[in-house]
C-alpha cells in the first residue's frame, strides 16, 4: 500500500495560481494511476484529474483548463497546478493513488484509491 503525503495549497485572491505537491511512496508508481480528488458539497469527493502510468490525463470539465497535473517519476511526486484559482475551487484537495497494474485510469473515477490527509485551497473574491 503506498503513503501520500500532500503539501502546497493556502490562500489565495481570485486569479492568482498555487500548486499542490504530493509525494509518493511504498509500492511501484508504475501500477498506479494518480489524480488529484476534492470535497465538494454533500460533502463528496469528487475528482479533479489523473495521470496514468503512460501519462495520459484527464481533467473534469468544469475546470475549463485551468488546471494541470503532471507528475516527475524520479522524485515520486505529483503536482496540480492551479490557475486563475476562483471562489468555487474553495476546497479540501486530496492527492490519490489507485493500484490499476499498470491499466490506466478508470474514465469514472472508480477504484479503490489511496489519499493523504488534504491540503485546504481557499480562494476569496
């Protein structure tokens, strides 16, 4: 089972960007897709992107291209970087690790995931 820890994140003015770092380890990264999940009201978790093994992404649409995730193998981190953050990205994120053996991310966020503790995004008019 692999340990996440998150890091990055705070507060911010609508329109300024912040990235959310997250580190890694305890298993093969190249059997797990990574994304990056937050709450949204009910509350749920709700994903925000992923990145295969091959790097392949996906992004929820709401997000409008504001967001980047990307990852660096060598170091075992993921990031998401944020972009013209807004008062709706206000938001507990956490980082994620699903175990697909290498098969790619799953188009509706299903899996068993693994997550940090979250880091809090909060953005004010």
């Amino acid at each position: 089972q692999v340990q996440v820890t998150e890091s990055g994140g705070g507060s911010a003015q609508a329109g300024v960007s912040l990235r959310l770092s997250c580190e890694i380890s305890g298993d093969t990264l190249s059997h797990y897709c990574l994304g990056w999940f937050r709450l949204a009201p009910g509350p749920v978790r709700e994903g925000v992107a992923s990145i295969d093994q091959s790097g392949f992404t996906r992004y929820q649409d709401f997000l409008k291209g504001r967001f980047t995730i990307s990852k660096h193998n060598a170091k075992n981190t993921l990031y998401l970087q944020m972009n013209n953050l807004q008062p709706e990205d206000n938001s507990m994120y956490y980082c994620s690790a699903s175990n697909t053996l290498g098969g790619g991310c799953d188009s509706n966020w299903g899996g068993t995931w693994y997550s940090g503790q979250g880091k809090q995004v909060t953005v004010s008019d």
